[in-house]
C-alpha cells in the first residue's frame, strides 16, 4: 500500500509541478500581462479650427512616441463629427499630416461621421469627399460611446 501511495503522491507532485512551472511566478505573469497591454485612446474633432486640428494630431503623435519609447503599444482612433469634419475633407489644412501619419503608424484609424457627411453634402449641394485614410462610420458620436464601452480613453484636445 505505501508503495502505491508513495507512487500516486510523487506522480500527481510531478503533474502539479508540469502544470505551474511554465505558468511563473505572480510577478512574472503580471509583468508579461503589462509588457502586452495595449493602450487604447479615442480623439475627438468636433471643431474646424485649424489649431485644434493640429493640436489633436500633435496629441496623436506624442502618445505614439510616448508609447513607443516605453516598449508599448497604442491604438488611437481619432473621431470627427460636425464641423470637426473639417480634419478628414479633401480640402483639409492638415491632409498631408494625415496621409504622413496614416502611412507612419497602422494603429492610427480616422473616423468620419457619415451623418455630418451627408448633411455637409446636402447643404452645400454637391457631394463632400474625404480623404483615403478617412473610414466613414454612421454616427460619429455613437462610435465615441462605442470605443467608450471598449475601455478607450476619451481626449478632446
């Protein structure tokens, strides 16, 4: 009978052991948790001002240098709806910022609020075009709660 027990207790020791070993230690685990943690901020544009647009770009760029230089990642959506719409026309004051931006840094995305686009459009009778990095959602202010709901941090610059 020892034999058997001795056996079964130096076995199911062994599978223990198998099993914790390559988990860590706690401060391990939660140092390759934080190491992996991507940081995730959403930008708001609700104003053509050309200074608030530079301002949310600048924000956009710091973040990512911030990030960057600690070994870390960041997703960053910046959000534009009424006269912030202004950022994301064709005819934008900071379109070849944009464009540099969008090319330098996939985690950047660039959102339009198609209700804003739409009622642009209508009001000036003709059809406003974005720029290629812009991605049209349905409501502008929707996605913000959205991305809210996802655990983004929420800037207005």
């Amino acid at each position: 009978m020892k034999t058997f027990w001795g056996t079964f207790c130096a076995v199911l020791a062994a599978a223990v052991l198998a099993i914790a070993l390559p988990l860590g230690t706690p401060q391990a685990q939660t140092s390759k948790a934080a190491a992996k943690k991507v940081h995730k901020v959403a930008i708001q544009v609700s104003e053509n001002d050309k200074n608030v647009m530079n301002r949310a770009l600048n924000n956009t760029r710091n973040l990512i240098e911030f990030y960057k230089g600690k070994g870390e990642e960041v997703t960053i959506e910046i959000v534009t709806f009424h006269d912030g719409l202004h950022l994301l026309r064709s005819e934008s004051p900071v379109k070849d910022r944009i464009a540099v931006m969008s090319l330098e840094n996939p985690n950047i995305t660039f959102v339009a609020c198609g209700n804003t686009q739409a009622n642009q459009s209508k009001a000036e009778g003709k059809q406003v075009t974005l720029v290629s990095e812009a991605k049209v959602m349905p409501s502008g202010i929707a996605r913000l709660i959205e991305l809210q709901e996802q655990g983004y941090s929420y800037i207005r610059p």
